[in-house]
C-alpha cells in the first residue's frame, strides 16, 4: 500500500508541475503579454530563473524516483550537477528580480525567504553526499525538492485562497509564499517521524 500511494503521489506531483510549466510558458511565451511585461528591464534575470527553476522541477523526480541510479553513480552525479545548477542560477536570479521588484517588503521577505530555503536545503543535502551519508542525502534532497515545488503550490493555492473569500493583495501573497514551502516541509516531517512508529506497530502485531 505503501509503495501504490509512493507512486500515486509522484504521479500527480508530475502531473501538476507538467501543468505548471505549460502555464508558464503561456504566461511569457509572449514579448506582449501582461505577465511579461511586469518585467520591463528585468527580462534577463527572468529568463535565468525560468530556466533554472525548470532544470530543477524536471530533473528533481528522475534523481528520486530511479532506483538504478545506484548501479550507475556517475550518471547520478552528473545529473545531480544539472539540478543543483539549476537551483543556483534559478536563486541567483531570483535575488537580481527581488532587489528589482517594486512589490512591497512583505513580498519580497516572501520571495528571499523561499530562496534561502532553497539554497539551504540544497547545501545540506551536498554536504550529507560528500561526507558519505547517502541517507541523509535522500532526505535532504526530498526536503529540497519539496521546496523546488514551492512555485507549484503557490499557484494552487491562490485562488483557492481568493475563493475562500481572503482579499487578495501583498499581506495573503506573502502568507501564501511562505505556506508554499513550510506547510510541505512540516507535513514530510511528521510523516517522516510517525512512519518509523507505523512499521514498529506493524511488527509487533505480525509477532
């Protein structure tokens, strides 16, 4: 049951992330659309991040799902470099479009502090691979990806956030920036926590 829910889960997070790119990609398809032109004089800090952030959303399922990525740690390396490189140039970008941005402080708090989440939870999972803690890696490395997501979650939960009759403005963005990483990262964390109990329980009662 575990592993049917393990790949329910994954399937939806690469059916909704596939939905998001393509949302993006109609958003700033488009040198005359609304969405890009919020950018004026900002168009390459844009492209940066949008190219990271994919680099990273596309490549973050295949590092986690492939089991034969132990039978073959070169590759696994090689395109772990694509994805901590996308997180870089994608944070990197984003800091040029937050000091740019007119959006009020509280949003731009919002924005930086999902960048140092992201870079943070990045470093860790790095360092775990090379000290050789290759369990500790994978979980760094789902922690990250959880808020490699966070884009993704946020789009969800804005309009649902509106229709449940919240004003939209910079207060509930900001709310919904910093819920869009946080509320994952505490759900996976109580999961992570109760699963070890869950098996425990199981054994005693096989015994």
């Amino acid at each position: 049951m575990r592993t049917v829910f393990t790949v329910i889960l994954w399937m939806v997070v690469v059916l909704v992330s596939a939905e998001f790119l393509l949302a993006v990609y109609g958003n700033y398809r488009l040198a005359d659309s609304p969405a890009y032109g919020r950018f004026v004089d900002r168009h390459g800090w844009l492209w940066l991040h949008l190219a990271g952030g994919v680099a990273a959303i596309v490549t973050g399922p295949v590092q986690l799902l492939a089991r034969w990525w132990w039978e073959r740690p070169v590759l696994h390396r090689q395109v772990g470099y694509v994805y901590f490189g996308g997180i870089l140039t994608a944070s990197a970008a984003a800091a040029g479009l937050i000091a740019t941005t007119p959006a009020p402080l509280s949003i731009q708090l919002g924005f930086a502090g999902t960048a140092l989440a992201w870079l943070t939870t990045a470093l860790l999972a790095m360092i775990a691979i090379h000290r050789g803690r290759v369990q500790r890696h994978r979980t760094w490395m789902i922690r990250n990806y959880a808020v490699t997501l966070a884009p993704v979650l946020f789009r969800l939960m804005l309009p649902v956030a509106i229709a449940s009759g919240f004003a939209p403005g910079g207060a509930l963005i900001s709310c919904l920036l910093w819920a869009s990483w946080l509320l994952p990262l505490a759900l996976m964390e109580t999961f992570r926590r109760l699963a070890p109990v869950s098996r425990a329980s199981l054994r005693s009662t096989d015994g």
